[in-house]
C-alpha cells in the first residue's frame, strides 16, 4: 500500500465473511500453498497501490483473527453475514475512509489476482473516472470489481445473496471493462475440489497453466459443413453444460463449449472449446443455438452477443428473477425489445426437470421444437 489519500485514493474491501458450507470448515483459512487463501488475497492488496484495506469478516471471525496478520487492517465484523453477500457489503463501504474517491471490492477467495491488476483498475479510474470497473480476461469478466464513490450509497441498498452486479444494469454507460492480461480474475475457490484443481494444475507457487489457442477444434471442417450443420454453443462448464454437450451430439448437433480454461480433453463429447468470449472466433453463424449456463458469472455477455449474432436459439440456465435483471440490463445496450422477449428463461420445456442431464433433456427438446416450427430440422 502506498496511496495516499485523497487525490484518487481508493480503499480495497476484502470480502471474506462466507460460512463456507461446501469446504465443512472455514474456507478462508485453506491452505493454498504456503499461505492460507486469505492471506493470499491479502498479500495480492497489501502490495498493490490501495490507500487502506478494511477486511469484512462474519463467520468464524475470532477463529481467523487469530490465525492471520491483521497487521494493517481495518477489521469489520458482519454479525448479519447469513443474510449473504449483500450485507457484507454493506459493512465494507460504510468502514471505507471518508476521503477515499473509490473502492475495490475484493473476493478472499481469489488466490492468483496479481497486484499489478488492481493497479491498473485504480489507475483507470483515475484517468477516466468511470463509476464502475470491470476486469476482462479473453472477454471473460472477473472480479476484483472497483466503485467510484458515486455508487456506493446504491451498493448500500443491496440485500440477499448478491454482489456488486446488483447495480450494473443502472450503469451501461459508466460501466468500464477494462482488459488486464490475468487469468487469476476468474479463479475462486467455492469447494475442496476448486482448490485441489488448482494444486494439481499450478503447484503450491506457481499460477495456473493457460490454454495456448484462442480455439480448440477436435475435427476441424470445411466452413460450408459449419454454416449447415446445426451447431449448439454452450458458454459455461459445470454439469448442465457438459450434460448438454453430450446429449447434443446425440441429436446430430455439432457442439461448442465456451470457457477460459477447459480443454477438449475436459470434455470429450465437444468438437470445440473457444477460450474467449468472443462469438465471432469461430466459423458458424447460422443454425446456431446459444446457451448461457456460467451460472451468472458470464451469462450477460453472452446473451448479449448471441442476440447480436443472429442466434436461432438464445436460452438461460437461471431463475425468473435473475433473467428479468439480465433482460433490462441488455435493452439498456440497445438489444430491442422483440428480441429479447424471444430468450428463453429458464431454458428448457417444463418437464420437472432436476438433474443436470434432465435440464439438458428439457433444454435440447425446447432447441428442436424452436427447429421444426421454423423448419430447420434438416442440415443443408
């Protein structure tokens, strides 16, 4: 930390007030390396260019105190921290010093961010004032996320489970995504197994090995076979996704799996994985069927692109509530109303569906009937 305040100064909230329900322990203090997750997140914002960092803490609060530096720190503790994200919040910016122009909102379970990241949000913000920053790796939105000042009275409204997104539909045109060249912005640890992956793929040290190719292409065809063949792209990678992969190659589909770290040996049953969220990487823009299933991470991009696309099939894995969000922030970017009401969410027929490959069967079923009503069963 070397900023100081005023003249620009942002603060960094450290968000780790989780109950960790999927680690059965504390996530926070889980060893990633030689440091706890915490304390990696911690390292990353101490060496970077904030001018204070007020750590949110709730569940397990006594317990990590005791087991981390807080040498530094501006210490909160969330005693509503049940009610979620938003309450969290809430308890970081009413801690961030007065003179402060802006802050970063940072995930404690990000390991890999690096500090030169952070430095070069803040410097962006303070060249070009936005009121919102946004990092992008390969098209990809991560986190940390900075707010001006200007929106944190806004942020103090969020309630329930949700993050800084809450507010971004309110600021399409003072939202700024700014490209950083870190993979570490998409890397958290929700499970055991996130963190085990992570071990295996980078060692105690090192950050994660990255996919070379912008795309990955298991039988590369001529473009004419692409531009007929009925094509289904899937942009996330859990269960539903990969379950829809699957289930499409059955049905004659040829499939795209959109993610910035899976590899075709991931997943077997693809024909290409594209590693930036960029539609226009690939051949193919007719018979195309869209699916956002990123679990909100980069489903709004997505949806976007697909519309601009010409996509014969644009589907949602989400609720109700969350697709209406999606909806009104993207009339905000101009996607017209007539095309927006043709998204499907949640995708899929109701058919009670439950498991990942009963969505998938409920979500292939609605794609073919949106074919035969428009007569596009046939490839050619």
């Amino acid at each position: 930390m070397n900023a100081k305040s005023g003249n620009g100064a942002v603060s960094a909230i450290v968000l780790a007030a989780g109950m960790s329900r999927r680690m059965g322990a504390p996530k926070q203090l889980l060893s990633a390396g030689e440091h706890t997750l915490l304390e990696r997140a911690l390292n990353t914002v101490r060496h970077s260019r904030v001018h204070e960092i007020a750590l949110v803490l709730g569940f397990a609060a006594k317990e990590i105190q005791q087991s981390i530096s807080t040498q530094g720190l501006k210490v909160v503790v969330n005693e509503a921290y049940p009610e979620g994200m938003g309450s969290s919040l809430r308890a970081g910016i009413s801690a961030v010093d007065p003179s402060s122009e802006a802050a970063l909102i940072v995930l404690g379970d990000q390991p890999f961010v690096l500090p030169s990241t952070l430095d070069k949000l803040i410097e962006h913000h303070q060249k070009f004032r936005p009121q919102i920053v946004i990092p992008t790796y390969r098209g990809f939105r991560g986190n940390p996320v900075l707010l001006d000042r200007s929106v944190f009275a806004e942020v103090g409204l969020i309630s329930g489970d949700v993050g800084c997104r809450a507010i971004f539909g309110r600021h399409t045109e003072n939202i700024a995504k700014l490209a950083v060249d870190d993979p570490g912005i998409l890397l958290d640890v929700n499970t055991r197994e996130d963190l085990e992956k992570l071990a295996a793929s980078s060692g105690p040290t090192e950050r994660p090995a990255l996919p070379r190719p912008h795309l990955e292409s298991r039988n590369p065809q001529p473009e004419e076979a692409c531009v007929t063949q009925p094509e289904l792209v899937v942009v996330g990678s859990d269960s539903v996704a990969l379950a829809l992969v699957r289930l499409s190659q059955t049905l004659g589909f040829t499939s795209t799996i959109v993610d910035p770290f899976l590899s075709l040996d991931d997943a077997p049953e693809a024909d290409r994985v594209l590693h930036v969220l960029d539609l226009s990487q690939h051949p193919g823009d007719r018979n195309r069927s869209v699916v956002a299933a990123s679990r909100g991470q980069f489903d709004e991009d997505a949806l976007e692109q697909a519309f601009r696309s010409g996509a014969d099939y644009v589907g949602l894995v989400a609720n109700k509530r969350r697709a209406q969000e999606l909806q009104e922030s993207l009339q905000l970017k101009g996607i017209p109303a007539d095309q927006l009401m043709r998204m499907r969410a949640p995708a899929g027929l109701d058919i009670g569906a439950a498991s990942p490959e009963e969505i998938a069967l409920s979500i292939m079923a609605e794609i073919v009937a949106e074919r035969h009503r428009h007569g596009r069963t046939k490839a050619g």
